[in-house]
C-alpha cells in the first residue's frame, strides 16, 4: 500500500468486518512495535481468524502464519487482560472519520478497541466507562490526551460527505482559496485518491481554482460525488487489486476510473482480506523507537508548557487584582454607599422588593444574597468597564485590601513558578544536549559500512605485536578453551597473568600473512603486559605479573583426583615471568588494508599508528569511554567496546587526538 486508508476504506472494511460479530477473542500478539495480531474464533464452527493490524496504515483478516514473540510485550498482556474470551459484539465506524472501534463484551461491561488511521496513528484500549485503560502510544494535543486513566476523546468531528447538501457543498467549496482537487480532499474530508476520482468522475479539471468554478460546475461536481457516494450506501462493492509492472500497489472498494496509465486490476472475494497481501511490505522508514530520553525530552516539554501556562495565568491574576484594589477606590463612596445599603437589606424579614432595587442600580450586574454573590461594573479613569466582584459581609475598604492581599498571594506564586520554570528549561537545556550526542553517535553507527574484510582473530581479544606477530586471547571460558585447542601450534607460545580470572594468550609465530616470524623477547613482554591488563588484575591493582611458557608446558590432564574446569590448563615446567605495568593503548591501524581499531600495551600500538590514546585502571565507566573514544576514532561504540579493558579507566596520554 502506498497510501493510508481513507475514510471510504474504513466505510467498506467496517461492512465486512460485520461478519466477526459474535467471535470469541482468543489470543492477542504484539509482533512488533507497530503490529499486534488478533486471533478470534467463531464459538459454533470454531472457525478461527486472525486480525493483523498495523498502526496508522492497514487492518486485515489474515490466514498466514506470522512469526510470534516469546514473551508478550506489556500492551499484549493488557489486551489479553481485558479482552480474552469476550465476545465480539460490534465494529463501528467512528463518524466518518478514520477510525474504527471493536466493540469487546465481557461480563463486567463492553471494552472498546480503538484502532486510529491517521497522522501517527494509535492502538487505545477503553473501559466499559469510556476511559482509556492502555494507548500504543501516549499522545497529547491542545483537544485531547491519549493516556491511561483519562477520558477516550475522539478527534475533532470531520464534514460527513453522506450529510452535505448542494447548498452546504457549494458553501464549503466558496470558502477555500485553494484548487479544486485539495478543496475537496481537505474540506470535505474525502482524501487525495477519492478527491481525484470524482474530478475525473465528473470531468472537471483537478486543478482548476475554486474562484473559476461557476454554479453549473460546482453542481456537476456534486453529482458526481452524490452518485459516488451511493456506491457505497447501496453496498455495491467489487473490491480488487491497483498493479503495475506486475507489482500490487493498492486495493480499491471498486474500480476507480482516475486509475488509467500502465495499470492492471485483479479482482479479490473481499478488501479486509485482500490487505493481507501488503503485510510483507512494510515502509522503508520505520518508526524511531522512542528512547528512555525521548520520553523524558516529551515529559520535560509538557511540564514547561504547563507551567509557563500557569505563570501567565498567575500574571493575568496579579494584574486582575491590582485593577480590581485600584478600582474600589476609584470608586469607593459608590462602593461604599451600595455596601451599606446591601447590609441594611439583609437585615430585612422581607427582602425581595429591596434586593430587586438594588439589582436595578445602573453599576449592579448580580446581585444574589441567597448565593453571596454582588458583581458590579467599575470604570476606570479612561472610563473602561471592568467586572468586580465584591464581599458584601466586608467594607469597601476591606474589599480592596482583599484583592491587594490576593495579589501579593499570587505573587508569591509567581516567583515560585518561574523559578520552577527556570530550572525546567536548564534540564530540558541539558537533556536536549544529551539527545543530540546521542543522534550524532546513532548517525555515526548507522552509516553505510561497507562490508569489512573479518580475519580470524576477531573472534578473541587480540593485538598485532611490534614485531608482527598475530596475539589473541580469550574472552570467556568457552573461547579460552578455542583459544589453545585449536590456535596454538608448535613455534608458538602461551602467555597467562598471575591472577585468577585471566585470558589464556596465545603468541602466533607468524604475521596476519600466515607468514612464518620468530616470537621475540619484545613480543612476549607486549604478550605479557596484554594478558595482565585483560584480567581481573585490571579493577584491582596497578601491576600485575605474567608468564610465558611453551606450547608442550601445556595440557588439559589433570593429576589423579583433580579436576580441570573448562577454559582452565595445567602449566608444567619452568614458567618465564615479567613484571607488567598495567597500561594499554588504543588506536586505529590497518590491518591488510582494512582499518581496525585496536587495544594493546603501548609499544604495540604506537608501531602500527601516531594518533592513539593510553589508557590505565580509573574511575570512568567502560561504557562512557567508549563513547567519548567513538567520537575521536570515528567508529561505533560497539566496536569499542569490545576491545577495552574489563573496568573502569583513566585516559593519562592522547597522541594527536583530542577528546
């Protein structure tokens, strides 16, 4: 499908979703972030179905076999929790409007579905009161809130083409200054599509301006849409698929005359099943999964909104109540005067004769003493009007006191509303900030990476030596176990910290040319710095010794009564220790051509690159290295990641690089 549904959909699915009435709701899926699925069964045949739904752009009845999560997300299991096995009682159309509701019976009351079509769409589950219990997505407009726990308020009603006389058509169409074709997709609520059909219908030109059209063509339109519309009213539907170049690229009520060029109908039993077919294709843009700090952006934004809302309303108010102090003295001996004679009326058995020749002085607007309202009309030096409402319990005096008490109350207000303002914007200010590392780093590993060279030694940790030589080490047990099983060979040699919780190291006697190389004493002492910075070693001392011995020292056969875990070795023989500083550098090198980061002791690093950073044990977190060290590599943080020391660092050197 190219195009959301229109109004007119909405209108034929809804007449064929009538056949549903009365199934039973099984089971309900969310298959991804936008598509849940809806398995119903009919309780006489047992006869199941399944409704798919993608929000924003199509429902269906589908029979295919659609890949499940394992575990229900939590808008699934709300929509289990209130609507397995109830029964189907209705499927409406909301108005004429892009919206469809499923009406779901259960003994406690009819819940509501609300499947929405339009803008971004939403999935809302309602009460049987009305109120929202779980939207898909919690929204909030000037007119509406979709979230839990508030009242489901449908959109601002759309013009009902079904409703539209010739005379509110021709009313409707003299008020747009736009052309034809939009006038009528926009202000009449028919959509782009069908705005086109009924110009082609009526042989009008799409694009004529709404100033151009006289009388007789603007009725000409009209009945062209009129006989469109019954179409519809007498059910007449004939669905079938749009396609071009033997692809489908729409699904249609009926054959629409403004589909002509290079075009090709096949018709389909029904248009609820027949968008089945458009499940496979989905947009090339999926919806931006909202983040921990888009929710936060959005709930930051509401809040400032709502408070700078308030502090207007606070200053309308100080400015209200000083006019209203300023006023009663401007006009104190009136005040005066009407507040004793008010007084003298309550005290009178009978006061309705009096009450009424108080509400006819010419400045009274209300006066009733059974709800304790007085109102009056003051006028200010100009000789504006302004509405005061007054205490007739006080003096005129008093009532101006009350309203400068008021004002200095909400002043009060005030300044703690805009400093809470202040500190929402600092926040919002900051959060944004963080938002906006945050695209630049998802930009950073989203581009196109073409597809790298991968060598064999990936796999491990590893680092190639000053002097060529090919090292790698372990990551786990179960790669500890690879590690040395398969990769160390005659000529080589095993390299292991002094610690428990160490790599097992394997110095490879050739380069990454599989080319024969001698294993130097520089390389070994690289090879023991490597495997201390990579244990446990790391998070808890500043040096650390390791060995090196040779491929024969080691087996994997235990003394009798012992036992070798996996990924462990017995080393036998003379072990050859250094004592190792624990410091490590990282850097970008190329490795055959193919540009790698790696991380290594720094002798090895600083041979194969001149731009590098040396890092050693400190309290930043692993993570948040990575993304500052990302940023000046020019690679994702994953990559990163991976190749860092297990713990927290300490940047002590950048060689032609800055942070």
């Amino acid at each position: 499908m190219q195009r959301q549904l229109t109004s007119f959909d909405i209108y034929t699915i809804v007449y064929e979703l009538q056949d549903i009435v009365g199934y039973q709701v099984e089971k309900i899926y969310q298959l991804s972030q936008n598509e849940i699925l809806i398995r119903i069964k009919n309780i006489e045949s047992r006869e199941k179905k399944n409704i798919f739904v993608r929000n924003s752009e199509f429902i269906c009845l589908t029979n295919k076999e659609l890949e499940k999560p394992i575990r229900p997300s939590a808008f699934a299991m709300a929509l289990r929790k209130y609507l397995s096995n109830g029964r189907i009682t209705g499927v409406i159309q909301h108005e004429f409007d892009r919206i469809i509701k499923i009406k779901v019976g259960r003994r406690e009351g009819v819940y509501t579905v609300v499947f929405e079509f339009f803008s971004n769409g939403n999935i809302i589950l309602v009460d049987p009161e009305g109120r929202i219990i779980v939207p898909l997505i919690r929204q909030t407009w000037k007119d509406r809130k979709v979230k839990g726990r508030e009242p489901y308020v449908p959109p601002p009603s759309q013009v009902n083409p079904f409703d539209l006389t010739l005379k509110g058509f021709t009313e409707l169409l003299r008020g747009s200054d736009a052309d034809l074709v939009r006038t009528l997709a926009v202000n009449l609520n028919l959509s782009g599509v069908i705005a086109e059909e009924i110009c082609v219908r009526a042989d009008v030109d799409k694009n004529m301006r709404i100033q151009d059209l006289d009388d007789e063509t603007i009725k000409k339109v009209y009945v062209s849409l009129s006989e469109f519309l019954d179409l519809f009213k007498n059910k007449k539907f004939e669905p079938l698929f749009v396609k071009k170049n033997d692809e489908f690229i729409d699904i249609l009520p009926f054959k629409f005359e403004s589909y002509h060029d290079g075009v090709s109908f096949e018709k389909t039993s029904s248009m609820i099943e027949g968008l089945s077919r458009f499940i496979e294709v989905k947009k090339v843009e999926s919806k931006k999964e909202e983040t921990s700090v888009d929710k936060l952006v959005g709930k930051l934004q509401r809040q400032l909104v709502q408070q700078e809302e308030n502090i207007k309303r606070l200053r309308d108010q100080i400015e209200l109540k000083k006019i209203e102090g300023d006023l009663i003295y401007l006009n104190f001996q009136e005040v005066e005067n009407l507040l004793n004679d008010v007084k003298r009326v309550l005290e009178l058995k009978d006061k309705e004769d009096a009450v009424k020749k108080i509400s006819e002085k010419g400045f009274v607007k209300v006066f009733d003493p059974v709800k304790n309202l007085l109102i009056v009309i003051l006028k200010d030096t100009s000789g504006k009007s302004f509405e005061v409402k007054l205490s007739f319990r006080k003096s005129a005096s008093e009532n101006a006191q009350q309203a400068y008490d008021e004002l200095k109350k909400f002043k009060r207000k005030l300044k703690g509303a805009e400093k809470s303002a202040v500190k929402t914007r600092l926040e919002l200010d900051n959060v944004l900030k963080k938002k906006k590392l945050e695209e630049k780093q998802e930009k950073l590993d989203k581009k196109v990476e073409k597809k790298e060279k991968k060598f064999w030694f990936e796999r491990f940790r590893w680092f190639i030596s000053s002097d060529g030589n090919v090292v790698v080490g372990g990551r786990d047990a179960k790669s500890n176990e690879l590690v040395v099983k398969k990769y160390l060979k005659e000529g080589d040699r095993y390299v292991h910290a002094d610690v428990q919780g160490a790599p097992s190291v394997v110095v490879k006697s050739r380069n990454i040319h599989d080319e024969k190389i001698e294993v130097s004493e520089k390389t070994l002492e690289e090879a023991c710095v490597f495997a201390a910075c990579f244990s446990k070693a790391w998070k808890q001392f500043a040096e650390a010794q390791a060995y090196w011995v040779l491929p024969e020292q080691v087996s994997k056969t235990a003394q009798s009564g012992e036992f070798i875990p996996r990924g462990a070795f017995v080393i036998r023989g003379k072990r050859n220790y250094y004592r190792c500083k624990l410091e490590v550098a990282i850097g970008k090198i190329m490795v055959d051509g193919v540009s790698k980061v790696m991380c290594g002791p720094v002798s090895a690093v600083k041979k194969h690159t001149d731009k590098y950073v040396v890092l050693v044990p400190g309290d930043m977190k692993k993570l948040d290295a990575a993304k500052l060290l990302s940023r000046v590599f020019d690679v994702n943080v994953d990559s990163l990641d991976r190749v860092l020391p297990p713990g927290g660092v300490t940047f002590v050197e950048m060689v032609r690089v800055k942070l």
